[in-house]
C-alpha cells in the first residue's frame, strides 16, 4: 500500500526559509508526477508546485521564484525548500503522486506550515 509522509512543517518568521520532504513507500517513484498543494482555513486547497516524471516543473504564481520542487528518485523523496515566506503562506502543505499512466492519486495526511512574528 502506498503511504507518504510529510515532513519539515513547522514555524519560522516572516522572511524564513523552510524545507518540506516527503518520503514515499510502496511504490516506484519514478513512475509518478508528484506536487505540493496547500490548504489555509477557511480556503480551498490550491496547487503550490508541480514536479512531473520528466523533470518539467511547474509552480504557482504567488509562490514562483521564492520555492523550489526536486525530486530525489532512489531516495522516493520529494523536496519543497521555501524561501522569503510570507504570512500567507501559512497552510497545511500536502504531498500528492499521480502516476504517469494510470492517474492514481495518492495524499499525504500534511504538515502544517505557520508563518507568523
């Protein structure tokens, strides 16, 4: 059964910088387009940055320039290092894998970001 799990979430001030990982289990990495997606309260939840089995890249506007996606393929880890953040980047920040082919998803349960003086 695949599992992901998040990691690196936590609290840092304005201007911070933070490194999420996911780890994933059960399942060949390389097969799958990977992302990382957020949630603020009261808000849906939004794509932050893409990562697709090619290497291709993709990220959202508010966020593009200060946070970077990779990918370490024999480790099956995911890597979002963000950098210059801004209150509204507090959110729950989640894991997502699709594979290439077949387009299942999997989530991971998230890791709470908080960006706050």
């Amino acid at each position: 059964q695949v599992q992901l799990v998040e990691s690196g979430g936590g609290l840092v001030q304005p201007g911070g910088s933070l490194t999420l990982s996911c780890t994933a289990s059960a399942m060949p990495f390389m097969f799958y387009n990977m992302g990382w997606y957020r949630q603020a309260p009261g808000k849906q939840r939004e794509l932050v940055a893409i990562l697709s089995t090619g290497g291709y890249a993709n990220y959202a506007d508010s966020v593009r320039g200060r946070f970077t996606i990779s990918r370490d393929n024999p480790e099956n880890t995911l890597v979002l290092q963000m950098t210059r953040l801004k209150l509204e980047d507090t959110a729950i920040y989640y894991c997502n894998v699709e594979h290439y082919k077949t387009s299942r998803s999997f989530w991971g349960p998230g890791t709470q970001v908080t960006v706050s003086s």
